[in-house]
C-alpha cells in the first residue's frame, strides 16, 4: 500500500509540469501539478511502512490534510482520507477492499466541495471509482485486473472533462487536477506491474484545463454553533445547512457536528438542527451593518512591538513587500504564497497555532488557499475565520479594518465589509497563447486581470494599464494604491504613479512595494 503510493508520487512529480501546463488561463500561476504533488509527496514521505494497510492508510491520510496546498491538493487530501475510510479494519488490500475505497475516496471529493462542478477532477475520481466497482464483478476479478479498469476509467473520464464544460470545450482542453488523478492510479498499476515508473518528460502537449470550483460568498449573519446528540444523520444535516448559506465549514460524525455558515435568516438553521440534539456555543453575528471606516488605521511605527488583542491575524503574503505592510499592521504571523506556490494546511497551521490568541482570522489572499484555509478549521482547537479574501489588496484592506480592541466576532462584521469595497487589477505576462472570454492572448503579451477575470491584452503593458483604469470605476473612487512587483524598479512605479496622478487627479495614489514574483504591478482600488 505505502510503496504503491510513494511509486505515485515519484510517478506525478515527474509529470507536475506537465499538469501545469494545461491550463487555460495565460496567467503564470498553472500550478495544479506542483500542488498536487506536493501533497502527495508530503502526505507519504514521512509514513513508515506497516503490516496493516488500514494504519498506512490513517498516517497517510493525515500528513495529506496537513501537507495539502491550493485548492486541487486539499481535494486530493479529501480522496486519500476517503480510502482511509474504506480501508478502515483492513490488513491487507484486495480486489473488493481497493474497490470500496475509491468508493468512499469518491464520496469524500464531493463532501469536500460545497459545490461540486462536474467536468474536474471530482468527476475524474467518481468514474473511475465506478470502473473498478464494473471490474470487481467480473469473473476471476483481481486486484490487478480492478486497478487497470480504474486507470483506464481515470483515462477516459479525463478525456471526457473537455465536453463538460463551456471553457474546456471552447479550448479543446482537458482538467489538470483530473489528468494528475489518472496519473496517480496509473503509477500505482506501474509499480503493481513491476513497471519502471522512472519518466523522461517530453515537450509538454499543448491541451489546457480549468478548475472552477467556488462561486463568490456572501455575507449574512455569521452563525456558528455545536451540535451534540446520538445516531445524527450527519450527512443530512451537513447537506441542508450548507444549502440555507454560504461559506459553510461543516465538520463532525453522528454525535458532535460543528457548524459554521453565513445566512440570511439564523433561526431558520438553529430551528432545523435543535431537531436533532442539544445546541451550544450559539454565536451570531450581523455581518451586514455597523460597517467601520476603511482606512482607521492606527499610527504604528514599523518597527514598533506587537500590540497586545485578544484576535490574531494570519495572513498570506505574494511578496516580501506585501509580508511587511501586514506585519506594520499588527498581523500576528506572515506566511509566505501566492500564485506560483501555495502554502499547505500545515503551513497556515503552524502559524495559527503559534499566536497566543485562542480566536485567529485567517486572510488566505488568494483563491486558491481558501481551502486550505478552511481545512485548519477541523484541525485546531482554536475558533478560527476564514475571510475568504483572493487577493492581496482585499487582505490589506481587510487588516485596515481590524482593531485590536475588538474581539472575534466584531472584527469580522468589519474586516469582511472591508474587502468587499476593493477593486484588484493586476499586470503580468501571459505565458501561453489563449482565448478566454473573448480575449485573444499570444504568450509573451501584457495582460491586464480585474478581480480575477482576464479583460484586457496588448503588446505594450501601457495600454493594459490603461483599460484597466478605465475599467476600475476610478470616478466613485478615494484612493488608489499601486503595488509593484520584485523585477519592477522604484523608479518605474514611481513615475506610473505620477502618471495616474495626472490623470485622475482627484484620486490619491500611493506607491508601495510589494515584492510580488510575475506580477509587474498590482492596483488596488478603494
């Protein structure tokens, strides 16, 4: 069991860049592969090999919810904890136990997503799930026999990705978080067969992917609370409380779930649960009213020493320059991430778990780190919020808000009103040629992002900045705060700045460093 995994993620490290590269954004951050490789790494290298399959299992399970990063990696965790749990009291694997495992391992992507999209690598696990359940029942089935009908169930359920979704379709593409599950199960067979699963990369294939998997939160009342009882029917409550909100993190068995959701109506989700058990720990917070004033930041120096609050902050930073303005505004720990290197669950847990603070707000600053994020939830004793912030500037805007005097659930109500008003552009090189929502790119040109969506190219990034002003609603605007990136020099931010100035000059611009890799500027407007 341990060997067969480990053969796979030598298997898929030695494709990561491959899967990186069918990508169907021209952005510079494709890093399916390196995700899910590193997840898969981590969560086998640190397992000592056993006798029974089911304690393999359990350890491997473990270091993948810990060590799994970006948004494909922490459903890869959510599958190896799936075979855990259908390898559970199982000493050795067989045909029908490999069979049930991807079963559960299926069942657990799913529960893993709110909103499960198919045409990903969700629909790429149950497939080829439902392939070795196919094989199982065939005469003189063996585990051999099961785990090449998953391989080559994985293979067609990939190829089959590009017909179920409008981008793929439109690109001719296949999911990348797919392709690195095919290419998991088939380094597992590899080694099963004695195969070599040493690889020799050729030129990467030019097909794409997309990974879709969140729609935009909303804000209501932030409700959170336990539910104690017996014989729970957990899935069923899970299921009808995530679909009463938003941003849902709902954890637990048959006897404790804990829950925690954004509504618009409360009563309705303490009414629907109380049917089941006892409530405790009822929390409610209007997130909707008592909006605070962006910009009351306190006078720190940079240097000054942290100031004593009963929340901490954790914050996730693209650059060095980005790392220090959230420590001069009293962020408690730095984590470094961003578009090309996500931080892992563990990651973000160590850092929440050294703040001395028993409540933490987690500013994950990226989109693609909010599952992680929100993974440490289940995984702490502290009570931590996920403000599901997916870029820098939002996460700045957010730590603007927050007041040290304040506890949890005050600052919360702020910070999250905060980075709703937050309008992010941000420059870079295309790495690839592309359509996308009508927006031919060739790879080398500037491209020009407005809060994630790819709106503008042009060979000179001039004209990308300037369509992407044109485009910020700068006229319903105070501020504007010009990040420049680590291959950007002072000089040259200094003189856009100027440039903005004088053309919208009843708008403040502020130049800042932030050290960000790729990105030649990031503009933040407020």
């Amino acid at each position: 069991m341990l060997a067969a995994l480990q053969a796979a993620a030598h298997w898929l490290e030695q494709h990561a860049a491959e899967v990186n590269a069918l990508n169907v954004f021209p952005v510079p951050d494709g890093d399916t592969g390196t995700n899910m490789s590193l997840t898969l790494t981590g969560a086998t290298k640190d397992v000592a090999p056993e006798p029974s399959a089911a304690a393999v299992a359990e350890r491997v399970k473990y270091w993948a919810m810990m060590r799994g990063r970006g948004n494909s990696g922490i459903i890869l965790s959510q599958v190896l904890r799936g075979l855990a749990q259908g390898l559970e009291g199982h000493a050795r694997v067989g045909a029908p136990e490999l069979a049930a495992a991807l079963q559960q391992a299926s069942v657990a992507a799913y529960r893993a997503v709110l909103k499960p999209v198919e045409g990903t690598m969700l629909t790429v696990m149950r497939e080829a799930s439902e392939a070795a359940t196919a094989a199982l029942a065939a005469p003189h089935a063996t585990l051999l026999s099961v785990l090449a009908a998953t391989v080559e169930g994985a293979r067609e359920s990939v190829d089959r990705t590009r017909t179920l979704l409008k981008t793929l379709r439109e690109a001719g593409a296949v999911d990348s978080g797919g392709e690195g599950l095919f290419l998991i199960f088939q380094g597992m067979l590899r080694y099963a067969r004695g195969e070599s699963v040493e690889y020799h990369a050729a030129a990467p294939a030019p097909a794409m992917s997309f990974d879709d998997i969140h729609g935009p939160d909303d804000f209501g009342y932030c409700t959170n609370f336990i539910l104690r009882g017996r014989g729970m029917p957990y899935d069923d409550i899970r299921a009808t409380l995530a679909g009463m909100g938003q941003s849902a993190v709902i954890v637990g068995d048959d006897e404790l779930i804990k829950v925690h959701v954004h509504l618009l109506r409360p009563g309705e989700a303490l009414n629907y649960a109380i049917d089941f058990g006892a409530l405790e720990q009822i929390e409610i917070t209007n997130m909707d009213v008592q909006r605070e004033q962006l910009h009351q930041k306190a006078d720190v120096a940079p240097d000054a020493p942290a100031v004593d609050t009963a929340v901490g902050v954790v914050a996730v930073a693209p650059g060095p320059g980005f790392a220090a303005l959230f420590r001069d505004l009293q962020a408690g720990a730095v984590v470094g991430g961003g578009q090309t290197m996500n931080p892992s669950t563990e990651d973000l847990l160590a850092a929440i778990e050294q703040l001395p603070q028993q409540d933490v707000i987690v500013l994950p600053n990226n989109g693609n780190v909010i599952m992680a994020a929100r993974q440490t939830a289940s995984l702490s004793k502290k009570r931590i919020e996920v403000l599901p912030t997916k870029t820098a500037p939002q996460g700045m805007a957010a730590l603007l808000s927050f007041n040290y005097q304040n506890d949890l659930a005050t600052n919360v109500r702020a910070m999250s009103g905060a980075m709703q008003q937050i309008a992010t552009a941000e420059v870079t090189t295309a790495v690839r040629d592309a359509t996308v929502d009508d927006v031919a790119v060739r790879a080398g040109q500037t491209i020009g992002l407005l809060n994630g969506d790819l709106v503008t190219a042009a060979d000179e990034p001039q004209a990308v900045i300037d369509d992407l002003l044109a485009r910020m609603g700068l006229d319903d605007c105070e501020i504007l705060t010009v990040y420049y990136g680590a291959d950007t020099s002072p000089e040259a931010a200094a003189a856009l700045g100027e440039r903005i100035g004088a053309r919208f000059p009843d708008i403040e611009v502020e130049i800042q460093n932030g050290g960000q890799p790729l990105y030649t500027y990031i503009l933040s407007a407020e």
